[in-house]
C-alpha cells in the first residue's frame, strides 16, 4: 500500500506549532506587529502628503497622478500590501531559512521524509505577525472603495480575489527560485534585500512608469511583459475600481499566464537544484 501524506493535515500542523512558537515569545511578536504598524501609517501619511502637494488637479478638483485618484491609488496600494503581506507570511520566513537547512545538514532530513520536499520547504513556518498587515490591508482598501464610490459586485470581487492568488503564487514562484540559489551559494542571506530590491518597483502603478523618459520606459515594459510584477498588482486594483477597458482584458491575461509558467518553471528549477545537492555526509 502506497502511503499518501494529508497535506492539509501536515500544513495545520506547522499552522499549530507556528501559533505555538509565537505566543512564546509573545514580546518579539507584539514588536513586530507595531513596526508593521508603524511602517503602514508612515505610507499612507507619505502619500497624503504627496498627493496634497504634487497630485494634479482635475476638472472636479480631485488631485490624480498618472490618472490615480487618491483613493484609486490607496486601493492599489492595499492590493500591493495584501498580496506583499501574504507571502510574507506564508512563504518568505521558510525560502530565507532554505539556506540554514543547506548548511546545517537539515536539508538531509527533509529529503528523507515521505511527502514532497518543496512542500515542506515552503510551508514549515508561517509568519503570524504578518497577519497584522493583511488586516491593515483590508481596512485601507474598504475606506478606498467607500470615498472612491465604487459599485461592488460579487463577480469583481471573486476575480479581484483570485487574481490575488495569482500575484501570490507569481511572487511565490520567484522567491523559490531565488531560495533554490543556496544549494550553489550556501548561504544566502541576501534573500531578503534583493526581494526588496525586485518588489520595489511594484509599489507604485503600472501607469506611473509609462513616460517617456527612456528608464522609465525599460522599467514600464520589463516589469509588464518580461517579470510581470506591475501587473499581478495594478490589475486587480482595476478589476475592483472597475475600470478595466474592453482591449486590456489581453494584457489582464499576461499576469495568469506568467504565474503559470512561473510556477512551473520554478519546479523544475528547485528539483533541478535538489539534484545538485551535496548531503552534510557526503
């Protein structure tokens, strides 16, 4: 008889021990928790401040940048948050610790379990302070789509959910590959910075970039259509403001497309990477 691991039983079981390992050490996780705090309030009074300086004004007198209305731009800003605070949670404490596994020798044991090594890999921790964000994160999108008068619908909500998901998993399907970077590296601690480094440029909208100033452009056009970034954020944002056009239901598909392709491409890369890897023993 072939055995089969409950993989949601195994994943409520980290859920446990991760709850368990945060009331511990209630401290650091209550600290935590402000310094998210504290990092939220000071983004939304930046922009307050921007907007009320810099933001041009319309025919209404409403101050837009590159068309975003200030509270536009705080739905798109939850939406980076949400999307940010979830794989935050879920997946970064596990793909920055990849390199302890490596070169402690834990990897070894990993490798020994019967259930699937990236599955534990990148579920073994969940980052409960995180939660915080995603809580601030709904709170500030509701205050966006109530003083931006947006109609709500169940149909814009259930895609905006699910292209959630999807920058999720795209972001999920880079940071694996970049964790998979140990096996050669050893320790890579870096993980953290050049994730910084790449999801800087998805904190602001898409249509920001779309000038002509000829970096502004590379940036526009790399992060749309070579690593989607801007994308798998600003589209949801326009799904839930409704205000996706008819022709940019094609570039909507890039985002699922990519996330496909990603996912299984960093797959192949992570069991590629397995293969390389020298065990503590050897």
């Amino acid at each position: 008889m072939t055995f089969r691991p409950h993989y949601g039983r195994v994943w409520l079981t980290f859920l446990r021990n991760s709850i368990v390992r945060e009331m511990t050490f209630r401290g650091n996780f209550l600290i935590e928790i402000v310094t998210r705090s504290f990092w939220f309030v000071a983004q939304v009074v930046l922009f307050e401040i921007i907007y009320a300086h810099i933001g041009r004004l319309t025919e209404a007198g409403t101050a837009t940048i590159a068309e975003w209305s200030r509270e536009e731009f705080y739905a798109f800003m939850a939406t980076g948050m949400l999307i940010n605070a979830l794989v935050e949670t879920l997946f970064m404490p596990n793909c920055a610790n990849f390199s302890e596994l490596i070169r402690t020798g834990d990897l070894d044991f990993l490798l020994l379990k019967p259930i699937d090594t990236q599955f534990l890999v990148s579920f073994e921790k969940v980052d409960l302070s995180d939660l915080s964000q995603v809580l601030m994160a709904g709170g500030l999108l509701w205050y966006a789509l109530d003083r931006a008068e947006v109609t709500i619908t169940v149909p814009n909500v259930a895609l905006y959910l699910l292209l959630v998901g999807v920058g999720v998993a795209f972001f999920y399907s880079l940071m694996i590959v970049l964790a998979s970077t140990s096996i050669w590296i050893g320790r890579n601690q870096g993980l953290y910075d050049f994730w910084f480094y790449i999801t800087v440029f998805g904190r602001y909208p898409r249509e920001f970039y779309n000038r002509p100033n000829p970096m502004a452009r590379f940036v526009w056009f790399g992060f749309s259509y070579v690593v989607p970034i801007l994308l798998v954020i600003t589209i949801p944002a326009h799904v839930l403001l409704d205000e996706l056009e008819a022709h940019s239901w094609q570039i909507a598909l890039i985002a699922p497309a990519f996330t496909v392709v990603g996912l299984l491409a960093s797959r192949r890369v992570f069991n590629w990477s397995l293969n390389h890897y020298r065990s503590a023993s050897s």
